[in-house]
C-alpha cells in the first residue's frame, strides 16, 4: 500500500490522517475478499477508489508492456541463437 499512499498524497484529494489511511486499507483488503461493492463502501473514503483504479488500470498496463516486451526479446533472442547455431553446423559440414 505504500505505492497507494503517495499516489492519494499527490492527487487532487485531500489528504488523510493516519486513522483514515488505516479505515481505507482495511475497508480495501476487506472488500477484496468480498468482492468491491462501490455502494456499500465507506462514503468518506469512496472518492479514493476512483484514484485507487486508475493507479490499479495504470499498474495492470505497465506490467502487460513489461512481459510483451520480455517476450519479444525471447523471441528475438531465440531467432538469434537458432540462426547463429544452423550458421555454426553448416560451417562444420
């Protein structure tokens, strides 16, 4: 969650003390078990799950871009190595 606090502390919302950090956490881990029900969350504290998704949407995004361009280079990295051992074996024969 430490991520999540600087991204709250940046942003346009106001800032919360330490009680409501903690109320947000707990209601946040409670309601991933649960499922997050946006009606049912703590009126206080439900304009910091818009805040929230968009960190989640923006961190989802990262990691996908990070594993396609890791899978990429495997991929670019294995025509390589295929080519440079077919080129080895024909020089051998």
């Amino acid at each position: 969650m430490p991520n999540c606090t600087r991204l709250l502390t940046a942003g346009p919302l106001a800032d919360l003390d330490a009680a409501q950090y903690a109320r947000l956490r707990d209601d946040l881990v409670a309601a991933e078990s649960t499922g997050l029900k946006p009606k049912l969350f703590d009126p206080l504290l439900s304009p910091y799950l818009d805040a929230a998704g968009i960190a989640a949407a923006w961190g989802y995004a990262a990691a996908f871009l990070g594993v396609t361009l890791l899978g990429i280079a495997g991929v670019i990295l294995a025509v390589a190595s295929s080519r440079s051992r077919n080129k080895a074996v024909s020089d051998l024969g």
